[in-house]
C-alpha cells in the first residue's frame, strides 16, 4: 500500500489495566478538522501519555474521510472496557 504522505506507523500493545484514561481529542477550528487524536494517560507516572494520531490535517490528506467515527467507535469501545476492568 502507497501513503501519499510521509507519516510514519508505528504499532502499539496497550494494556488497559495500565490506562488511568483515554481521552478523545478533537482540535477544530471553524467547521475545519486539524487533528483527531486518542491520548493514553498510565496508573504510573513514570510512564508518558501516549497519543495516538487518527488524523491531521497536516499530515493526511486535505480531506477526512472516516476518521472522526472511527476515533469515536475506538473511544468508546476502549471507554467501556476500562469500566469493566476496574
């Protein structure tokens, strides 16, 4: 598969029994997207949040796609099960 940008992907295992929270971020100006991110805060404070980029706009294409529901679904999906690990 070809990008036609030159982010790099890195890959990630989370452990949400480590997760204090997850945060959906949308920064938005005026009816226009700039970033879509979901920001991993740990139980230890040794360890740094990790935040992962879904979009942004300076990076991806000028146009978002499915971005904002995705990030959306992932939220809540990673929401509801830190609930029920806690």
């Amino acid at each position: 598969m070809q990008w036609k940008n030159k982010r790099q992907y890195n890959s990630y295992t989370i452990r949400l029994k480590d997760v204090k929270s997850c945060q959906f971020i949308n920064r938005s100006s005026t009816n226009f997207i700039e970033q879509l991110t979901l920001t991993f805060t740990f139980k230890d404070n040794a360890k740094s949040n990790l935040t992962l980029d879904f979009y942004h706009n300076e990076l991806d294409s000028t146009e978002i796609a499915d971005e904002l529901q995705l990030i959306q679904k992932w939220d809540k999906l990673i929401n509801e099960r830190m609930k029920e690990i806690d």
